[in-house]
C-alpha cells in the first residue's frame, strides 16, 4: 500500500506563507487524484485543493487566489503553496490519494497554525 508523509506545516504570522509537501511511496499517476483537506477543532474535515491524473485543479472557494496545489512527477510529491495566510487557515491538513476505484488514502496531518 502506498504511503503518504506530508511535511512543511507550522506557526506562522497572518498575512504569511507556507509551503507543505507530501511525498508518496509509489507513482503518483496511480491515482485518479491528490489532494489536501484541512481539519479544525470542532468542525469537519473539509476539501482544500485537488489535483488530478490530468492536472486539473480545483479550489476551496476561501483559499481561491491564495494556495496553489502542484506536483512533482520527478519526486511522487504533491506541494500545497500558501499565501496571505489567515486565523481561519488554522488546522491540520492532510495530503489525500483516491484510487481508480474510489479508495482514500490518507497521510497522517501536519498542523499549520495561523497567529500573531
């Protein structure tokens, strides 16, 4: 089973930037997509960004214009770049793979906390 390590997570100032990673264990182009999602205290997991085998990205509506999901074939990593950070972006956030047939894969979170 392939396997998910994020990393780049941590405390940052508002109106910073971060950048997270997640490298996988085997070939990225196995999976229909990648993706981060985010969890905070007390609310549910929610979908960030998404990439897919095609490179097709999409967007959380809040994080639109302010994270860029990419990837590196070379390394079997996807990258979430992080910009204008905010309060509200405070969370854990997980790097995600979903087969062809539908199976989740998940990382084990890195948290990313967004204070002055």
């Amino acid at each position: 089973q392939v396997q998910l390590v994020e990393s780049g997570g941590g405390l940052v100032q508002p109106e910073g930037s971060l950048r997270l990673s997640c490298a996988a264990s085997g070939n990225i182009f196995d999976f229909a997509a990648l993706a981060w999602y985010r969890q905070a205290p007390g609310k549910q997991r929610e979908l960030v960004a998404r990439i897919t085998n095609t490179g097709r990205t999409s967007y959380l509506d809040s994080v639109k214009e302010r994270f860029t999901i990419s990837r590196d074939s070379a390394k079997n990593t996807i990258h979430l770049q992080m910009n204008s950070l905010k309060p509200e972006d405070t969370a854990m956030y997980y790097c995600n793979a979903r087969s062809w047939g539908g199976t989740d894969i998940w990382g084990q979170g890195t948290q990313v906390t967004v204070s002055s």
